[in-house]
C-alpha cells in the first residue's frame, strides 16, 4: 500500500514538469541555485587556499583556488602572536559568561510572563517591546555605562547587551504554548512553590529552546566588535574580533609578527596572516555549525509563528 | 468543572497586592531582566535631553543648561547634513530593494527543485555567512577585492580585462556594501519564508494541478498568496529599520577615499559625539535619526493596516 501511494506520487511528480516552460524554469532555477553556490563558495575556498600557500605567492596573486607552495607559515604567525592568542582567550571567557548571564536573564524574564494569571504580565510586557522601537541612541547610552563604571571593565562586554527583548518573546511564546497552565495548579495544590516549579519543571520542559538561546547569544557575543568599540580601550581587554579590525581592516598589526619576521619579508607575512586569521576566527562557529543549523532553523521558525 | 472555573475567577479578582503576595517568588524573578530594561534601555532614553542641553561632564546632565533647538537648528543648518541624509537614504533604499527580494527568490527556488539532496547542501551552504562575523565579512571583502592579489581582479587579468581599485573609488562603494550584505543574509532570511512555502496547503497544489496550471502559473496563484503575510510583515520591519542602516559593517568599509558617499548618520554620530566629545549634538542627530525611523515603521504599519493586511500591532 505504502509502495504503490510513493509510486503514484512520483509518477505525478513526473508529469509535473513535462511541458516546456516547467522544464525551462526548472532549468533557470538549477543554474541559479548553481551560480548561487558558485558565489558563496568561491570566496571561501579562495581565503582557505591562500592561508595555507606561501607568503611570497599569495603577496605576487597567484594564488586561486588551490594552494600554491603549501605552507603553514600564516598559522605559525598566529600561535607566536601573544596578543592575538590573548584575544581568542578574551573572546572565549566574554562569550562563556556573557552567555550564561543573557540565557538566565531570559529565562527569568520569559517565564513570569508566560503566565498568563500573573498581574503584572501585560505592562510589564509593553515595557519591553517599547524597547524594541525605540532606544536612547550610542550616546545617551555610553553615558550611563561609564556614569556606572563599566569603561574598560570585563562587564562592559556582558551587560549593555545582555538580554535581547525579541529572545524574551520567543521564551515566552515557548512556554506558554507547550507548558500548560494547569500543570502548575495541581502542582501549587501539592504545595510546589513558583520557584521550585521554575527550576524542576519549566527549565527540564524547555531545554530545545534553550539550546536556541545559547547558540543565538552565543554567536553573537562571539562576533561582538559594536560593545568593544565602543566600551574599551584597553587592548589587554580586547577582544578577538577588535584585534581582527586592526589587522583586516586597518591593516595595523604592530607587535603581532614575532620571531619569523627575521626570516622572510615582513610585509609578505602579515598579507599571508590576514587570511589564516579569518579561518582561525571563524573556525569556532563553523566547527559548530552542522550542529548547530538545526536548532538555529527551529529558532527562527518559532519566532515566524509569532512574528 | 464549575468550581474550577470559580476558582479562576477567584485568582483574577485577586488586588495587586495580593497577587505580589500570592507570587512574590515570580515578581523576583522579574525584578533582575525589569532592572536589565531600565538601567541599559529606559535610562539612556532619559539621557537623551542632553539633545536639548548644553552638556558639561563636570556639571552632569541634570546641571547643565538647557539650549532648546540649539543642536537640532546647528545640524540643520550644517553643510554636511544634505549629504549624510542623502547616503543614510540612498544606501538603505537601495539595500531594501535588492536585499528583500533575494531571499523570496531564493525560497521559491529552492521550493521548485523540492525534497533531494541538493536542497538541503543549498540550504546548509547558503546560511553559512550568516554566522561569519561583520569584520571578518569586511576582511574576506578586502582580501577579494583587493587590487593586486584579490581573486576577483585575478580573474579580471585573466579574462584580459583591466584591474579595478574597488575599495579606492567611492562610486564602488555602495554597491559593494549592498552585494556583500546579501551575500550574506540571503539565505537566513530565507528560511522564514521557506518555512511558509513548507506549509502550503497541499489540496490547492492539486487544484492548480488538475486545472493545469504550470509550474510558474502555481507560484503566482498559490505560493505567492501563501507568502502574503509574512512578505508583509517583513517588508514593514525592514521599512522600519531604514534609518537604522547597520552602523559597524559601514564603519569597518570607511576610508578616506570613499568617505564622501559612505559617511551615515549613524556613524557621523558615533565620531562627533565618542571622538570629538560632542556628546549634546550628537544626541540630537541620533535622535533626529530615531524620529525619521519611528515616522517609517509607524507610517508603513498604518498603510498595511488600511489595505485591510497584517500589522504588527
């Protein structure tokens, strides 16, 4: 029965593109779709073969999409860089704790305003979504980081941009629509507290977005150059993606070519750097990335439900 | 049954100081992302009337003296705001028109090809960008374009075409920063809309089909309606974000070279305020450029709302 529906199905799906404009357009869209990945993976695979070529070659152009003159001598400048591995480190302990803080904030907010019995629920709502359409503007808020201390300090990576309004809706959504109300009647009827529902009841049901959560906040302090622009200006504090504007972008990298810039022209080696240094950074991110696509799709799907 | 529905009653009618009572333990719980909200979002947008005063550090903003119009009337009558209104203007509205129908296209494509293999790498590989960082985005855009050893004027010199300084000709920027932003987003905000195309109802697919419709016929009668709402939403969002033209990646694309066209409000803010320590004046431009933003979202919500279509609130 399930053989003959699947043969029936693909015998319509046959017929389906058997006139000629079906087939034209089915052709159209397999040479845009080519073209499209053409696009996206040249780039990518040029920056790939030119971090493992040698300076010289990729200094004269000519290197394409292979690697000329295999060598690793972008990577070793890396790893000799006390301040680029300074940054990684720096990177890695703002997106640990700055994570863990944005995930408890939201957490925090998005279940009270999941319940639909609590008082406080819709002006408290309105509070926040203001916040979405409207904000004081790089000033006005650079003013009360700094009128609390923050400049230059550890938590001006974490707190200016710890909880985005949009996630808090999307906690929120979650649970109300997949933890029914009445679960915590019966267990405040056997003397559960809100707080004890909280921790053993909503944060095990909610896990899948949760897991949301963290890869969203997670990227995104990771990739965050906005708050240490803005807030630092110790470069011991800095954080990679600061130290990749100064390398890519302003092309200053004073103090990052240690030992081998004796050994081969200096000029040559910090081109060649520039290109390791976009593999290594974004290799965190892309290491997770098959993991992570399926949640991130789950993620952006349950806020379209809303949005 | 009926004593439920009594005792919810009950629980609705409780005062406000009853319910903190009854659930001081979630009004707790509140109280850490309420002081998140207030601190770093309702603070700064009372800070924002140092716009209307002339601030000193040493006075603080409740002591210095108000100026009223001052910074509005100093911008307005500034030879630099045509120009920074105009680039604000021009690289939004062409980043809107090109970056909002890509990945509908994209959707609809990869919905004609439906269910093998090769949907699924094409959509793996498209949002990858997404997750690269902007200043790593910038430095891949550089490395490719970059005079000498960029791969694209490579190709150029390969083709026998003559090589093209992109980064060096202001007249390039725009199209650069618009490109690499679809470049990058396309296949992100597409899964929305793929997500839609998932859930179409299948019965109007075999009406189309029975009436022979082809298969391009099909999106026009009854994918594209599917889209709708979402379309609509989106393209409401996006209106309201047109002011709000994202500051780092022009930041990080700004050289002295094409500074004449890439100069935004948003990052004029930025300098005139952190570096020169204006910080009244460019209050009151980002507040300007707020206002503008609001007036578009507000205005686009109202006309969705008149044709009878979605709105956000």
């Amino acid at each position: 029965m399930q053989a003959t529906s699947q043969t029936q199905y693909k015998n319509t799906k046959i017929k389906l593109y058997h006139t000629v404009p079906d087939r034209i357009l089915l052709a159209g869209v397999w040479i845009l779709l080519a073209a499209i990945a053409v696009i996206i993976l040249v780039p990518v695979i040029f920056i790939l073969a030119s971090s493992f070529s040698d300076p010289s070659a990729v200094s004269a152009g000519k290197v394409f999409l292979w690697p000329v003159d295999f060598s690793l001598a972008g990577y070793q400048v890396i790893l000799l860089s006390p301040n680029i591995l300074q940054g990684f480190f720096n990177s890695v302990a703002y997106t640990v704790v700055g994570t863990v803080v944005s995930v408890s904030l939201t957490l925090l907010a998005g279940y009270p305003l999941s319940r639909t019995d609590l008082k406080i629920r819709k002006p408290v709502m309105f509070l926040f979504t203001v916040t979405m359409f409207f904000s004081g503007g790089i000033i006005p808020t650079y003013m009360v980081v700094s009128k609390l201390n923050l400049i230059d300090s550890f938590w001006a990576m974490i707190l200016p941009s710890a909880m985005g309004v949009w996630n808090v809706i999307l906690m929120k959504t979650y649970i109300q629509s997949s933890i029914p109300l009445e679960i915590f009647e019966s267990a405040s009827i056997d003397g559960c507290s809100d707080w004890k529902y909280f921790i053993n009841m909503v944060i095990p049901l909610s896990k899948p977005i949760i897991a949301v959560m963290i890869l969203l906040y997670a990227v995104g302090k990771w990739n965050d150059f906005f708050s240490a622009l803005l807030y630092l200006n110790d470069t011991a504090k800095s954080p990679l993606q600061l130290i990749l504007r100064n390398v890519l972008v302003t092309n200053d990298s004073s103090g990052m070519v240690m030992r081998l810039e004796e050994q081969m022209s200096r000029q040559e080696l910090k081109t060649l750097m520039q290109y390791s240094l976009v593999v290594v950074s974004s290799l965190p991110v892309m290491l997770l990335y098959p993991f992570i696509q399926r949640y991130f799709v789950k993620g952006i799907m349950m806020g379209s439900i809303k949005g | 049954m009926e004593e439920r529905v009594k005792k919810r009653k009950n629980t609705r009618k409780l005062s406000f100081k009853e319910d903190i009572k009854k659930r001081w333990q979630l009004y707790l719980m509140l109280l850490f992302p309420i002081l998140y909200i207030v601190v770093f979002c309702y603070l700064p947008m009372g800070g924002i009337v140092i716009a209307f005063k002339n601030f000193s550090f040493r006075k603080g903003i409740m002591g210095s003296d108000w100026v009223g119009m001052k910074y509005f009337i100093q911008f307005f009558t500034n030879p630099d705001m045509v120009r920074l209104l105009k680039n604000t203007l021009i690289i939004s509205l062409y980043q809107l028109i090109v970056s909002f129908p890509a990945p509908i296209i994209l959707a609809l494509a990869l919905h004609i090809i439906n269910g093998n293999r090769f949907k699924k790498f094409m959509q793996s590989l498209t949002y990858a960008p997404y997750f690269i960082s902007t200043v790593v985005l910038v430095g891949i855009v550089l490395q490719c374009l970059h005079l000498n050893i960029g791969i694209v004027n490579g190709v150029l010199d390969f083709l026998g075409f003559s090589r093209i300084d992109f980064m060096g000709r202001a007249s390039y920027f725009r199209h650069i920063y618009v490109w690499s932003g679809v470049w990058q987003m396309t296949g992100y905000s597409a899964i929305i809309y793929i997500a839609a195309l998932g859930n179409v109802d299948q019965s109007l697919i075999e009406a189309s089909q029975l009436d022979g419709a082809n298969r391009l016929q099909r999106i026009r009668i009854v994918e594209l309606p599917a889209l709708k709402p979402i379309i609509t939403i989106q393209l409401i969002l996006s209106i309201g974000c047109i002011m709000g033209v994202g500051f780092e990646k022009v930041y990080l694309m700004q050289n002295s070279l094409n500074l004449p066209i890439s100069e935004i409000i948003s990052t004029y803010v930025f300098k005139r305020g952190l570096r020169d320590m204006q910080y009244s004046f460019a209050t009151a431009v980002g507040l300007f450029n707020s206002i503008i933003n609001f007036i578009l979202l507000f205005a686009a919500n109202k006309i969705s709302q008149k044709f009878g279509e979605t709105s956000l609130w």
